[in-house]
C-alpha cells in the first residue's frame, strides 16, 4: 500500500483538528515514501517561517524511518552521527515529524508539523499520524 491522496488529506484533516484543538495554527507537510510531498497545509496565521521546518521534519522521518526526534539523538555530541543533521540538505531533529506506516509496519510516508512549541508540535503529529 501506498499513501494515497485520500490518506494524505485525512493526515491534514486530523492535523488541523489536533491543532485547533490547543488554538496553535499550523503548517502540515505530508511526504510519500520518496520523501515527495503529497499534501501540504498552512492555516491562517501559522508562521511562515515554520513552513520550511514542517517539510524538514516530514524528510527526515520518512528517511530514516523514525520520529524526528529520534534522529536527533544520533546527532548530539557524543553522539554516533555528529552532524547527520546536516545531510540530506539538511534535516530537523526535533519533535514534530513522523513516519507513517502501513499496517503491515512499512513506512509509506510521514507527517512533519511545525508552528508551536516542540510539545505541541508533537502532540499535533502525532494525531495526525494516527489518522490512516
């Protein structure tokens, strides 16, 4: 199975729920398994700023397979892969992006979210990464 348009939408949809939910607007980046974007949402009055950041979060979930976050633990200094953010024309290695998987575990695609606070961020992912 693939992320269809249909699936990517409903990642959006329950993105923008979790967001309004805690009035933080957001922007919503969601990326097929080639990290190629597939939908992407800003809500009025989500920082332009964070755009960017949403769509790096997505990347760097669907590239390695995991939380954004998780890649982050890789890179901290002492860590095994210092500077590993700084491939892939550069990833973010913090919470808000996660890789969405089939029900089979295969990653398909993934959710970046950016526009809060890093606890809100995730928070917001990760209701939108349980949508398919």
């Amino acid at each position: 199975m693939s992320l269809t348009e249909e699936t990517a939408h409903a990642v959006i949809k329950a993105a923008r729920v979790a967001a309004n939910s805690i009035g933080v607007p957001m922007n919503i980046a969601v990326l097929d398994a080639g990290a190629h974007l597939k939908a992407f949402a800003r809500m009025d009055g989500a920082l332009l700023g964070s755009i960017d950041v949403a769509l790096r979060k997505a990347k760097t979930a669907v590239l390695f397979g995991m939380n954004s976050e998780a890649v982050g633990e890789f890179c901290k200094p002492g860590g095994p892969s210092p500077g590993l953010e700084l491939t892939n024309g550069t990833l973010v290695v913090f919470a808000g992006g996660i890789a969405i998987r089939n029900a089979d575990g295969i990653v398909i695609g993934s959710v970046g979210v950016s526009g809060g606070a890093i606890e809100q961020d995730l928070l917001v992912a990760r209701a939108a990464a349980s949508a398919p």
